[in-house]
C-alpha cells in the first residue's frame, strides 16, 4: 500500500504547484516531503504575533483589517545564505509606511533580524542562495467593523504580525539572457504607490493582464509615461552613445525600491553612465531604448525584452544590463561576504 508521504509526493509533483494542505503533525514527515519534492513544498515555519509555528496552523482573525480593508503595511527583504542584504533601507521603509498608515508598532524594538534569522535557520534556509523574508503589520482586529480606526481616546486594536521566509528562484544564465517580454498596462493604483501597503490589486490584475496577453510582466503607465512593473521598478537605456539609464523619480507614483537605490549608488559610483531620474515617455520607450529591465527584491535585475510584441534593441539582454547587474553582485559580495555568479 502506498505510503501517505508517497501519495502526496505524487499529488504534489502531479499538481506542479504549491499544495493547499499538507500534514503538520509529525516533523519528520514535513522534513522528508522538503526534501523530495524541493520547491513545491511550502509547510514552513511562521511567525505570527510573537509565535514561531507551522504555516497551517497560523490563523488570523477574520475582523483583521488587513482582511477587510487591507488596512496594513509589507516589508520583503533578501537573504543571501542567510545574510541580510541593504535590510536597514527595507526597515526603514517599513517605518516610514506604519507612521503613514498611523499603526502603533515599533519596529527598533522589535529585533526584527533576530526573527527573520530565526525564521530563516527554523526553515532550513541558512545555506540557500537567495531567500525573502517578508513581514505584514496590520491594523489587528477589532470586534465592530468600523472605516475609522481609532477611538476618541486614540486607542486602537494590537497590530497582527505575520512573517514568513521562502526561496527565491532565480532564473537560469540562459533564461535571463533571454529575457522576459512585456505588455503594456493602464496603472490603476491609488494615489500613494510610494507606500508599501498590502492594497495590491491593481498590482495583481495589472500583472494577470499581461499573463493573458501571454507575455511575462506588466509595465504599468500613466498620463503618457512608463512608471514601473506591477512587482518591480523600471529602468530603460537609451539608443544614444553615453548610456543614458533612465528610471522614475521616486515621486508618490512609484515604490521607491530598495534593489533600484542601491543600483542607482552603484551606477552612480561607476562612473560609466549618465543616469537620469525622471519620467520615461511611451513614445521614448517605444523609439528610443535599447534594453531595459525590472528591479526588485526578488529579481534583483530583470531584463525586459520587447514591449506588446515589438522587440526593444535585439530583442535580448543587453550589455549595459549585464554590466549593471554585475556591478550589483558586487555590491551583493562586498556587503554580505556571498560569493555570487557574475553574468
Ligand atoms: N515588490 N515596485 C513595486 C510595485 C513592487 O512591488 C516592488 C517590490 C518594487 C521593488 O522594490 P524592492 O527593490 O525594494 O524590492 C517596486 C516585492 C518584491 C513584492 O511585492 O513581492
């Protein structure tokens, strides 16, 4: 008789995706299925308001304003073996939308590294190239469903705090040269973009749009201009001689990135390329680039090759890309001692 491990083995390799459920109970069991099945497995270790304990069993309140109003904050960070890279910009950035949304927590006093270290050594991540750890605050969960959040008094509920840490996938020497094809998509996103909060939904159906259109990623526009992906921020190189890059000022109508700051320091100190902060128009992105890309946590740099259909330059990588994404392995290397594969 076939094992109940094996048949979810097979269930699991059967359905090639994340499974909804699997047995929590017995340890053993999870650390058996991690290891056959790899990325498909996802029972980890979570932490939810002050507790370490298997995903399945993290249970939030159905009155969370994070559930009913998407009234909470996010933070995603990398790891690089365990290593902590540029995580004082993240935590910042996640101070800075808390005191925007008005939710009481602290993030100092919180030893956030020490968690998602936990976390990350709990999961068995210590050794793995690349993983995220990202964390969610909301607004915690009141009795009465009420828009206004905060008493006469000023009380409010206890924040939830959910983290968790997965694996980042990245994709292959050959896949990334490839590059990854766009489309086009009206931005529909509320007007403080620049606050990393949990209201995604234009992000998601923006990014579904282009899936429909067959392509890999959205590049989200407004009143004529290119702002950035629906998970990332983007970058153009000019068709000029002085490689121009050019990606969006952080105004309130994009996230300001923490992979797109650190690469902009290092291109900056470079010293190779003219870098412009400012608004791409659509008509420079459709007869003035030759390469562009995406940037973010997970992706790192993200080279995007054609644009509904029409290829930019080649149609691949290009060099100026390639260029920039080693010099932000270096700085990977430099800040967290992580040796990484230069393109
Ligand atoms: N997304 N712009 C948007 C809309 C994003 O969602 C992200 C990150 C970025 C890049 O930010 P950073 O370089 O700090 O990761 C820009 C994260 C990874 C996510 O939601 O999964």
């Amino acid at each position: 008789m076939m094992s109940s491990i094996a048949r979810s083995v097979r269930l699991l390799a059967s359905q090639q995706q994340q499974p909804r459920f699997l047995p929590t109970s017995n340890l053993q069991q999870q650390q058996v299925l991690k290891k056959t099945i790899g990325r498909y497995f996802s029972t980890d270790t979570v932490f939810l308001n002050g507790e370490y304990m298997p995903k399945e069993e993290a249970k939030i309140s159905p009155q969370d304003r994070g559930f009913l109003f998407g009234d909470g904050i996010y933070e995603a960070m990398p790891f690089y073996h365990g290593r902590p890279f540029a995580l004082e910009q993240h935590l910042k950035r996640l101070e800075n939308g808390l005191s925007f949304l008005r939710i009481p927590y602290d993030v100092k006093s919180n030893h956030l590294l020490e968690m998602f270290q936990n976390l990350i050594s709990k999961n068995e991540l210590d050794t793995s190239k690349r993983c995220m750890t990202y964390i969610q605050i909301t607004r915690g969960a009141p009795m009465i469903r009420n828009h206004a959040f905060s008493t006469p008094g000023g009380e409010q509920p206890t924040p939830t705090i959910y983290a968790f840490c997965q694996e980042i996938q990245y994709p292959s020497v050959e896949r990334w040269n490839q590059g990854f094809t766009c489309a086009l998509v009206p931005d529909r996103r509320w007007g403080r973009v620049d606050m990393k909060t949990v209201n995604l939904l234009a992000n998601v159906l923006g990014y579904q749009d282009a899936k429909d259109q067959g392509c890999d990623e959205a590049i989200l526009h407004k009143d004529g201009m290119a702002l950035e992906g629906a998970h990332g921020n983007f970058w153009a190189i000019l068709d000029d001689d002085k490689n121009t890059i050019v990606t969006h000022p952080t105004t309130h109508d994009i996230l300001p990135g923490i992979t797109r700051a650190v690469l902009l320091e290092e291109a900056r100190r470079d010293g190779r390329f003219v870098v412009e902060e400012r608004p791409l128009t659509l008509e420079e992105l459709r007869d003035n680039v030759k390469e562009a890309f995406f940037t973010s946590t997970t992706v790192e740099l993200k080279p995007a090759v054609s644009v509904d259909g029409k290829p930019i330059g080649d149609g691949r990588a290009g060099n100026v890309t390639r260029e920039l994404w080693t010099l932000f392995q270096k700085r990977i290397e430099r800040d967290t001692g992580v040796k990484m594969l230069y393109s």
